[in-house]
C-alpha cells in the first residue's frame, strides 16, 4: 500500500492510503531518464512537476528560433485535421454525403456548419484553456479529474477516459476503412466489371492498419519530413480537386444549393429533419485535441497547444467552407450521386462534374493519401491514450478486430464506427462541465498562459448548450419507418461501451485504478 495524495473540498491535499497497481508508471518518483535537451523549456519541466509526472517521452515537437512556437506543432496538427477535411470532402463526405441528401439538403451543409463551427469553437476555446493549465497527454480524463468534486474524481475520470480512448481508436477504425474501401471505389470506377466484395475491403483496411502502426514505429524517426511532404501534398490537392470542379461542374441553382432544404427521411418537419442531419457537417469539427495527447512532446506545450489548437481551427473551418460550398453548387443530380457502384456518393460527383475517369481517379488517389496521413497521425494520438489508461488496456475494441466486422455485415462494421464522434463529444461535456463546476464551487483555477480572462464562465455555459443538443440528435436514425440500414446505431454501441466499463469498474478498477489528481502536486 502507497500513501497517495487527493484534493479535499478546499483544494489541500489528503495523505490516503490506497492500491497503486493500476497507476501508470509515469508517475513513478525519481529522476527522468530522458536527456535533458529533450525535456523542453523551463515551462514544461514546471508543468511535469506540477502534474507529479516524470518525464518519459522525448519533447521532440520544437518551434525554430524566433517564429511563432505554435507553428511547428501547428503543422502536425494541420495534417492531421487536413486530413480531416479530406475524411469531410471526400471522405466522411463520401461516407456522409449520403446523410444530408435525405436530411436536410446542401442548405443544412452551408448553415450548419456555420452553426457547427460557433459551437465547437467555444468548445475548443475551452478545451485550450485547460490545456494550457494541465499539458498533458491524457488530456479529458485528467482534466476531469483535476476539476471535478473531490468524492466523483476518480469514477468521472474513468469514463471520461473510457469515452476518449474509444472514440480515438473508432476513429482510427473509420479512416483505414475508408482508405481500404476508397481504393475498392477507384477500382469500381475503372473496372466497372470488379464485383465490390467487403471482404476485400476489410483485407484493405487491416493493411492500411499495418501501414500506419509501421510509420509510428519503424519510420517514426523519419516522420517529420513525411508530413512536412504530406502537407504540401493536401495544399496542392485541395485546389487540384476543387478548381476542376469549379471550371467544369454544372452549376445548381443558389435557391437550390443554399435554400431550398430537405425532408426526405419521413421526419414531422424539415427543422427536425435538418437538425438530425448535423451528424455531416459536425464530423469534420470532431477530433482536433488530438495534439494534447501529443502535449507531453510538444516544446513549450503550455502556450503552445491552445495556440495550435484554435489556429488550426480557424484555417480548417475556413477550408472547409470553401469545400461546402463547391459542394453545394457542383453536387450535381441527387439520386445519381447517392446510388453510386463506388460506394461513395463523393467520386460520383467528381465524375459528374469532370467527365474524365482519369483525372476522376487521380483526385480520388490524393484523398486516399491524405486520409492514409490522417490514420498515422491518428495511431499516434490513439496509442497515447491506451498507454495512459492501464485499467483500459484489456477491454476496448481493437481497429483490427473492428475491420473483421465488416466481413459479417457492413451495417455492424458502420455501428462501431458511428460511435467515434459521439464519444468525443460526450468527453468534451464531461470535461467542460467539471471546468464550470470549479469555476463556481471550486478553489481557483491554476495558472494558465492562454486565458479565456472574464468571459471564461460564459464561454464555457455556452459551449454546453451547443453541445447538448448536437450530441442527442447525432443519436438518431437516418430516416424512418426505422431499419437495420438507416438505424443510427451509436446510442447502442454507446450503451453497450459504458456498461463493459461499469461492469469493468466494480470487477476490477475501482480497486486499481486512482485518478491522475491524486499525484497533482501544484501549490495553488
């Protein structure tokens, strides 16, 4: 038995005894083993001790003399949400285009993703501020657990790390899936003749598994440069798929791309229908903490992270809007799209609008790329959060056995991946809500370097709200009479997560596993 520190009600801390099996060696005492050069700055060596962490990871993500220190990591971070905008251009698109065909219209993509953007910045606007109080790779369930009452700490911090580490590695299950079955929709488009076998896909996808895990293993030292390349990649791409379709696209009526919503599902009106059709331009807002989970090897990650953060915001949304929009003047006949052979309503529309099967496929191949970008740098965000949660690391789903699913049913492989972004999200709540918790019943909050000042509180309400309503209806199925292809299945896959967990936690955590604030040793 370890004598180990909690925070009492006014902020002191308790000497309690309890069993230290399940904490993650990282808190070990004693003096770190990594070189001081790659420790970080003065700033970052005081977080490590505030946390009570020794240093394990090399601080290996640096800014370059004067300039801007957001910039480097700020490029990691892009590439991983370019590539976002990739999985929402062509690839969440391709999977989610479909959505707002029925629900909605391209009028719920233009002004809900407006929508979309003012509420996950006052999300990530909150999320940045606890970033820069605690840079840590464990991001939510430690945030949680530093803000939240002393007597719900432990089990509120569990779930919260149960709801992250299953909507990473969900995430990463999607984006190898959609890289294996994009090259499918490619071989579709110049073979008319191939017969699209999902078992052929999955075979693709636990390759691109094994792609991304040898690129954060046996190349790691070779990725810098790899992105560097991968991002002058998406830049070029970017105008290489939207200016052909803007030269050559047919054009569809303002009134038609921007106003003229619908209500395809069966719902009682277009407002509901709208609402449940967020799940579209909302997938591309999800996911941008993945740099805190890098926290720990960014340089100076105090500032640093919040500056990433909301910079990338800012430069993706603005892309992303310029992606909507190309959308929804070129998509082109409706039902056409929807029921393309490819699988993917998004290459159907290139075509469309192109005519050429050429530069059709050349354009696909630059969004399989960058979504193969985006499933390495989602490996390195997902396997920080498995190492940092120890109690966690014998029950979540794994990408492989994911990708196995699909060979049974491709309705149960998309149940599993539907869960991702609702996972996130309930993660952010979780945390943001303990953020106001503390803010109003708590001792003051730590120092930070990046503050959201007096509007802080404001801001964070504000955030729930959004959030809220977005998370119930990203639960909802696609249209109705309700079946098993237009069930949204995330509310059952949801469930059945947090009851492995509960049953998990009285089995075997609750005696194991001790929230990260009991090591906190910052002197308020």
């Amino acid at each position: 038995m370890e004598a180990l520190h909690i925070a009492s009600k006014d902020g002191s801390n308790v000497k309690v005894s309890g069993n230290d099996a399940g904490s993650p060696k990282i808190f070990d005492e004693g003096v770190s083993n990594v070189p001081a050069k790659y420790r970080g700055t003065d700033a970052d060596k005081r977080d490590m001790t505030n946390l009570g962490k020794k240093q394990v990871l090399r601080v290996s993500i640096r800014s370059q003399g004067k300039r801007d220190k957001a910039n480097v990591v700020a490029a990691e971070l892009q590439l991983h949400n370019h590539a976002r905008i990739c999985l929402h251009l062509r690839g969440q698109l391709g999977r989610y285009l479909y959505f707002p065909l029925i629900d909605g219209g391209t009028p719920l993509y233009f002004w809900g993703f407006l929508g979309c953007v003012l509420c996950q910045t006052l999300v990530y606007a909150s999320l940045s501020e606890m970033a820069s109080m605690s840079p840590t790779a464990g991001g939510q369930y430690h945030w949680v657990s530093e803000f939240a009452p002393p007597r719900y700490q432990k089990v509120l911090s569990y779930y919260s790390g149960w709801l992250t580490a299953i909507g990473w590695q969900v995430y990463l299950a999607s984006v190898c899936y959609l890289v294996g079955t994009l090259i499918q929709g490619m071989i579709v488009l110049n073979n008319p003749d191939y017969v699209f076998e999902r078992w052929h896909g999955t075979l693709l996808t636990i390759a691109i598994v094994l792609f991304t895990i040898t690129f954060n293993t046996a190349l790691a030292n070779r990725l810098p440069i790899i992105e560097g390349m991968i991002l002058i990649l998406h830049i070029l791409g970017f105008f290489a798929v939207i200016i052909p379709l803007w030269v050559m696209a047919p054009r569809r009526s303002t009134d038609d791309a921007l106003f003229n919503f619908v209500n395809a599902g069966g719902w009682s009106s277009t407002g509901l229908s709208a609402m449940i059709g967020l799940l579209a331009p909302m997938s591309v807002l999800v996911g941008y903490d993945c740099a805190v989970h890098m926290g720990e090897e960014i340089k100076d990650a105090s500032i640093t992270l919040p500056r990433a953060i909301m910079g990338s915001l800012v430069v993706n949304s603005t892309l992303s809007l310029i992606v909507i929009v190309t959308i929804c003047y070129c998509l082109g006949d409706a039902e056409t799209v929807a029921a393309s052979a490819t699988g993917y309503p998004f290459i159907e529309m290139i075509f469309q609008g192109t005519r050429s099967t050429g530069g059709t496929t050349v354009m696909v191949a630059i969004v399989t790329i960058m979504l193969a970008a985006c499933g390495v740098t989602e490996v390195a965000a997902a396997s920080r959060q498995i190492w940092l949660l120890p109690v966690i690391k014998d029950c979540p789903a794994t990408v492989g056995s994911a990708a196995l699913v699909n060979l049974g049913s491709a309705v149960a492989l998309n149940a599993i991946t539907s869960l991702g972004a609702v996972a996130v999200l309930l993660s952010y709540f979780l945390t943001i809500g303990t953020l106001i918790h503390r803010r109003l019943r708590g001792p003051p909050l730590p120092p930070r370097r990046w503050s959201l000042g007096k509007f802080g509180l404001a801001i964070n309400i504000g955030a729930l709200a959004c959030l809220a309503p977005i998370i119930f209806f990203l639960t909802w199925p696609l249209a109705t009479p309700v079946t098993p292809a237009y069930m949204n299945w995330s509310t059952t896959m949801l469930g059945g997560t947090l009851l492995i967990a509960t049953i998990y936690y009285f089995a075997k955590a609750r005696k194991e596993y001790v929230g990260p604030s009991v090591f906190i040793k910052r002197e308020m």
